[in-house]
C-alpha cells in the first residue's frame, strides 16, 4: 500500500515538474520568438479606425527618421490608425521663400484631402509650421509634436490647448561626462557642430560645463561658417590630446546640406582623436559612442498620445509638455578596446557594436530552451513509468483533472462576467445581458444609479471605508433587485445599471421609492456612519430603441438629476437629446467666437448708496453676434473645461480697456471681474494678473475679483493660493451672488474676502413691509465684520432710499443703470 502510495504521489510530483519544464521552455521559447517578432515591421492595421497626418521637418533619409518611423508604426499600427508623410525637407530648403512655397504645395493637397483626424510634428520646423498655420489648415485638428529642440518654443506650444508633445531632451553632458571619466589625460574639448536650433542648443549645453571642469579646455567647430576643405583642415589639425564630441554639424557657409553618412566620413577620416556623438549612427563607421534619445521610444509615445485622443475621447489640452525620454547608449567595442577604455567606465545599459561574440553569446537564449525540454521529456518518461505501475490510479486522476478543469471554467466564466469586488454583473456582462435577453417590442425600465459625493467618502474617509460602504450599498442592491426581479450591474465606479422588465417605470413608481428608500438610513464603517444620497436617471422602452441606447438615455437623464441636486431622479425624453445637441451647437458657436474674436464686454455701474456717485463696475461678457446669452454658454463653457480660457481673456479685455481709458485721461473706477469656481485649476492665473497688470501699467487696485460661495466651499490648497495671491497684488475679493447657494451668516466671519455682494433674489424676497428687517440686520452683521456689503438688483428708488438708510455701502442694478458699452459707462453720470 505504502509502495502504491510513493508511485501515485510519485509520479503526479515528476509529470507535474515535466510539465513546468515543459510550460517554462514554451514559455522561454514563446517570448523568444515575440521578441524576434517585435523587432520586425509592425503591420499595417488591417482595420483602420483613423488616419493621421506624419509632417517632417525632414527628408526620409535623415539619420533619426528610420527610428521615428519605427516609432509611429508601432504606437498607432496595433491602434487601428494609419498615417501620411509628408517632408519639408528644411535642412536643405529652409529659406522663408521655400517655406511660402512648401505652403502653398501643402495646402492645395491638404484641403483636397480632408480624412486626416489629427497631426503629428517631427522636429522644430514643423511645429512652428503648424502653428503659424494652425487655424488656416489644422483648425480643430489635434497636434502631436516630437523632437523639439527649442526649449522655450515647445513650452509655448505646449500652453496651445490644441497641442501637446515632446521636448527632444539632450543628453550631451552625460556623453561629455563619460568621455571625460573614460579618457581622463585627454583635456582638449572639442565641439563640432553648426547653427541649426539642435547645433546650438548642443553648443549651448558644450560650454555650460566650463565652469564645473575648469582644467579642461573647451573649444567648438562652427561648420556653418566653414567651407568643406576649411573644415577638414580645422579636423586634421586638432591637439592630440583632444576630444571631439561630433554634434548636428550638417551645413556649411555656402548652404550646402550633408547627409550623416557623408559627414561622418569627412570626420572619421580627418581625425585621429576619439570621437564622440550624442545622437544615433556613426557607431559603425568610426565614432566611438555616446548616450542619445531614443527616438523611437519618444515617437511611439507621441503616437501614443495620439491614440488616447482619437481612440479614448481624452482632451490633449489634458497633456503638458514631456521633457524626459529614456536614452539609448551604443559604443563601438573594437574603438573601445583601441582607446584603452574599461568597460566598467561605460554606462552599465551600453550597447556594444561589433563585438565579438562566443558560443554562448550565439545560444544562450535556445540552451535553456533545450535543456528544459530535454528535463521534460526525462520527467515524462520517469512519470509514464510510474503511472504504469499504478494504471487503475490513472483513471482515478483523469476523472479528478476532468472535474477540476471544468470547475475552473465555470470559474473563469463567472469571474469574467462579475464584478471582482462587489460580486455583481459587470458592465460588459450587463451589456450582453440586455442584447442577448431584451428586445425593442418588449416593456421595460433603465436605471442608470449614481452615489452622490462619494468621491468626498474616499477623501475624507479612506479607500478601505469607502470600499467597505460602496460593497454594503451593491449587497443592499443586489437583495433588492432579487426581491423584485430586477438585474443589477456596477456600470463603473459608483454608478450601477438596473434592468426593470415588464414595467415603464418614473420617479413615483413604488420601486424607484423603495429604491430611494436604501439610501435614507446611514452607512457605517469603522463606527463612522455616513449619510449618503443617489442620482438616478430612468430610460422607459419605446418599442424603437435597442437596449444600448437606453443605457446611453438612462446615463443623461442621470447627470440631468445630478446638475439638479442631489438625491434627485429623472425620466429621459427625447427633449434632453434636444439639450445635448443645443450644448453642441453653443460649443461650436464658442470656439468660434474665440477664433473670431466674437466676444465684447458690458460694464455696469455701481453707486454708493451714500452719495450717489459712481463707485465702479461689474465687467459682464457678451457674444457679438447676440447668439447666445451668458446664462447660456458659460454653463457650457464651464462643463466642457474651457473656463480657464475664457476667464482669462475676459481678464485680458478688461485689463485693455483700464489701459485705453487711461490713455484717454479718463478717470479709472475700479472694475470687477467674475471668477468661476471651475477656474480654481488655474493655478498660474495670479502670474497671469500680475503680468498683465505690469504689461498695461495699471494699478491693482482698479482690479477686483468676484467669487463665488461654491469656490469657498473647496477649501482646497488652490484655493488659499489663490486668496493669498491676490492679497500679495492689493486686489479686493466679492463674494457674489450671497443667497443663492449654501448661504450662512456664520462662516462669513472666516472668509477672506472685502465685500459682501446681496443678491436679488434675497432683495426681492425680504427687502418688503414685515421683513425689511432681515435685510438691515444682514447689513449691520456684515458691517461688524469688518467688511462692506453692495447690494445687487436694484430697480425701484423706494428699495434704494431703504437700503441707503439701513446701512448698505454700494448699489447696482437697473434703477441707476443697465449693463453699458466701454464708451458709454466711463461717461456715465449718476441722476440725482
């Protein structure tokens, strides 16, 4: 019995080791050949999704385009997009005359070929192609650059919201460094290179080292003002003791363009110094070595990003400016060996060109492979002894393995359609669920559910609490939908997807109530109980849609509840689609008015309520072309993200007209511009003031920001930056519109704001017989705070003569004037 016990486990533990041999030298052997397979060409998509357009500043023989070119085909090939090259070739037709032309070729094809989606830039002359020409050929386009020399240039790219990309990071000193530390007697160095945006940022990095190596001499080579036979001289004649570090060095004084293959025979065969290089090529024809970019890692990011773009709906104003790509660094072993060079001075991720190899170099990635396979087979043929001497047993464990693998296949199935976490459907599994079961003439519900705030859970609580409330909230879900028929799914985050059949459901059926009602009890979690609310949006089947659109349908009427408060819930109709082609229609209208210039600003006055004169002004946007009312398109404006831009050309209009008024020798008031709490983000505005208020020489003080309850409400670090920013520039904060959000009389003690701005909904409501006395209590409260109050919707002289004897400081509103053209409010008089 012992003895079949030993073969049973016996020969279980030598198959079990066979197979893991096995598996490991497939395994070895797989990721061999995927190796192999990714050096290769990646393919060309056989299904493409979008085509992009390649604009080179260069020719297809340059030496880095082979590896750009690698780059892009191996971010958006795999991605389903396709690209067009088109080359400047500036190297060799770089005039503002070759430029004019090139444009001229460009846009008669461009505008022919209208399929491109987006851009991608090689070098600095394209970019500053595209830019110039941005709104003429690329509007709207997304640009990707790449290779950008010019620090200072892609950093002001960058800030165009239309384009991000990739500084081409030098690594000049650190092939300087090791030349230095490899070659220590060689005190001579030299720099070749010419005048091209790389040829000078190389000399300009070559000479910031002469103060940290101060026994070394430094020296350069201009090509650019060198004739061919001038520089073969000044090669021929370097100390012997020198090093050359071999640039971007690709024209000469007449204008001639050299190829690197060409220049790098000139330079190889008229030295005899080692010779140094911080870009690729050269190893095999006489330079040395030296660390560069890696350009085909840095193109296949920028592809990359092109991808999320187009692929993922991501904005590309999301990106800043990347300044780090990794480095390649490649030496020439035999020159390495000549120079006397020990290898541990080399970087330890050296690549070594044309050395020599031995037989382990040759096989040392197929001998483990055999080895394995050989342990393999002995393994097997040892277990196969074994399971013969124990044959009944075999059935045994054929019948167990059976077992076993269709367990784990149920497994893998359940796992692949629930959610790991909170063990319901998952979204992919909730979709298919709907396609496969429902169809368009059946009755049915939607419900799309969203916890409300449930970001603050997980800051001011933790992961592991919220982790802990989110599961109990999908148990108590789950429970219900069991109870009730219903099928839930997390549809991603805190948001799940309900199916309700045979029922047409809305915001008073008893099961959207009883749904409702989960949420009135607390949550707890580590003795914590927290009071939660959900959002809920609810599609009803109409006998026309499929079950996708339905989910689409549940999913806006859901963020239609949330923009309406919390704990709220809504019914999709077709007007909402309404809404969000409107929305659309405003951003179009939007974008185009900043392109065209098509805002202009309104200023109305404000008067102390003391002695009737002109105090200020409330600067209010408008649309030239009257398409659009603010209350329109700054709710929009603010959801699509580009509040930061408008905030700050309304700063920049605002600033320019103090500035002509004081031109004009008019007296200046100061004016107040509204801050939205989405432009907290912007955390560079302060500068933005500041520069501008030095630009236009005007005084801070005729500069004032409104805010707004919800931005004090962040209580975030940006937002005490911003506070403390703008009390550094002298600029007086307003609190807008106080009555119309999360309004309390007692935190206005800890606000750091200078005025206190009624709005008119609390004038109209209690500046009446009965409850006036509200009111001046407000202004006396705000008063024995140390701050003043303006008083906003003014429009009878009885609400004036009332709030002048309670106290008020400042009044605005249509009793003494509506919002003015520029010319027509610094005229403005008060009537007396």
């Amino acid at each position: 019995m012992k003895r079949k016990n030993y073969l049973f486990y016996l020969r279980y533990i030598l198959a079990a080791m066979g197979v893991v041999c096995l598996i490991a030298a497939f395994g070895m052997l797989g990721q061999h050949m995927q190796q192999k397979a990714f050096r290769r060409m990646p393919q060309i998509p056989s299904e493409v999704k979008h085509k992009v357009l390649v604009l080179s500043s260069y020719e297809p023989t340059y030496f880095t385009f082979a590896d750009q070119e690698i780059g892009l085909k191996e971010g958006l090939y795999p991605n389903g997009i396709e690209f067009d090259t088109v080359y400047m070739n500036t190297k060799k037709f770089g005039t503002v005359q070759d430029i004019e032309t090139f444009h001229d070729y460009f846009k008669d094809r461009f505008l022919r070929d209208k399929t491109y989606e987006g851009v991608l830039l090689g070098d600095d002359d394209a970019l500053k192609f595209a830019l110039k020409y941005q709104t003429e050929l690329f509007n709207g386009l997304p640009l990707v650059f790449y290779g950008i020399n010019d620090l200072q240039f892609a950093e002001e790219a960058s800030r165009n919201p239309m384009a991000a990309g990739f500084y081409e990071k030098d690594y000049l000193q650190e092939t300087m460094e090791t030349a230095m530390e490899s070659l220590p007697d060689r005190k001579n160095l030299v720099a070749l290179h010419d005048e091209s945006a790389a040829g000078i940022a190389d000399m300009n990095i070559f000479y910031s080292l002469a103060e940290k190596y101060p026994d070394y001499t430094f020296i350069d080579i201009d090509s650019s003002t060198l004739s061919q036979e001038e520089l073969i001289r000044s090669l021929q004649n370097l100390p012997k003791n020198s090093i050359l570090f071999y640039m971007t060095c690709y024209n000469d004084k007449y204008g001639n363009n050299y190829s690197m293959l060409n220049r790098t025979r000139t330079v190889v065969n008229n030295v005899t110094v080692p010779i140094f290089r911080n870009y690729s090529g050269g190893r095999d024809a006489g330079v040395l070595g030296g660390t560069f970019m890696d350009f085909r890692v840095q193109t296949k990011n920028a592809a990359q990003i092109m991808c999320d773009v187009l692929n993922d709906d991501v904005e590309i104003s999301e990106y800043s400016l990347i300044l780090d790509t990794p480095s390649r660094t490649e030496y020439n072993y035999p020159l390495v060996m000549e120079y006397g060079i020990h290898i541990d001075n080399l970087p330890k991720d050296t690549i070594y060109i044309d050395r020599p190899t031995t037989f382990f170099d040759n096989y040392s990635e197929i001998l483990p492979v055999a080895l394995l396979m050989i342990s393999s087979m002995v393994l097997f043929i040892a277990a196969m002894y074994a399971a013969l001497k124990n044959e009944k047993k075999v059935n045994e464990a054929l019948r167990d393995s059976k077992e076993e693998i269709e367990n784990s296949h149920y497994k893998l199935q359940y796992q692949a359609r629930h959610d790991d976490f909170l063990d319901v459907f998952n979204r992919r599994a909730m979709v298919e669920y709907l396609n496969d079961n429902v169809t368009m003439n059946q009755v049915y519900s939607i419900i799309m559910l969203d916890i409300d705030g449930f970001k603050d859970v997980n800051e001011n609580y933790g992961h592991e609490a919220g982790d802990k409330i989110l599961k109990t909230i999908a148990d108590h879900l789950q429970s219900f939908c069991h109870s009730n028929g219903m099928t839930l799914g997390r549809y991603g985050g805190d948001e799940f997807l309900i199916y309700c059949p045979s029922e047409r459901l809305d915001e008073n059926s008893k099961k959207i109530c009883d749904l409702k009602k989960l949420f009135s009890q607390s949550f707890t979690s580590n003795g914590i109980n927290i009071a939660l609310s959900a959002s809920m949006g609810i599609s009803n089947s109409d006998g026309l849609s499929y079950p996708e659109q339905h989910i689409i349908n549940a999913e806006i009427a859901m963020y239609e509840a949330k923009e309406r408060g919390r704990g709220m819930i809504f019914v999709y109709a077709d007007v909402m689609k309404d809404k969000v082609n409107n929305e659309e229609k405003i951003k179009t209208q939007f974008i185009k008015a900043f392109e065209k210039d098509g805002f202009y600003m309104k200023y109305q006055p404000k008067v102390s309520a003391d002695t009737r004169e002109l105090v200020g002004f409330e600067a209010l946007i408008r649309m030239k072309d009257g398409s659009y009312e603010p209350n329109l398109f700054i709710p929009v404006v603010e959801k699509s993200g580009w509040i930061t831009r408008l905030g700050r050309h309304v700063t920049l209009m605002v600033v320019k007209q103090l500035s002509e008024w004081m031109a004009q020798g008019r007296k200046l008031y100061p004016i107040s511009i509204n801050f939205s709490s989405k432009q907290i983000h912007d955390v560079g505005y302060v500068s933005f003031l500041k520069e501008l208020l030095d630009i236009y020489d005007i005084d801070p003080k005729y500069l004032q920001i409104e805010i707004t309850e919800s931005l004090l409400l962040e209580n975030s670090i940006q937002t005490d930056d911003l506070f403390e920013g703008l009390k550094r520039l002298g600029i007086k904060t307003l609190l807008d519109d106080f009555g119309t959000g999360y309004s309390s009389l007692a935190y206005l003690i800890y606000v750091p704001v200078d005025d206190i701005k009624l709005d008119k909904s609390l004038v109209d409501a209690y500046l009446i017989d009965g409850k006036d006395s509200f009111i001046e209590d407000v202004i006396k409260l705000v008063h024995d705070m140390g701050k003043t109050i303006t008083i906003e919707g003014v429009e009878y002289e009885w609400q004036y003569e009332k709030l002048r004897k309670y106290g008020a400081d400042t009044i605005q509103g249509y009793y003494f004037s509506k919002p003015l053209d520029p010319n027509d409010a610094i005229s403005f008089e008060v009537k007396k």
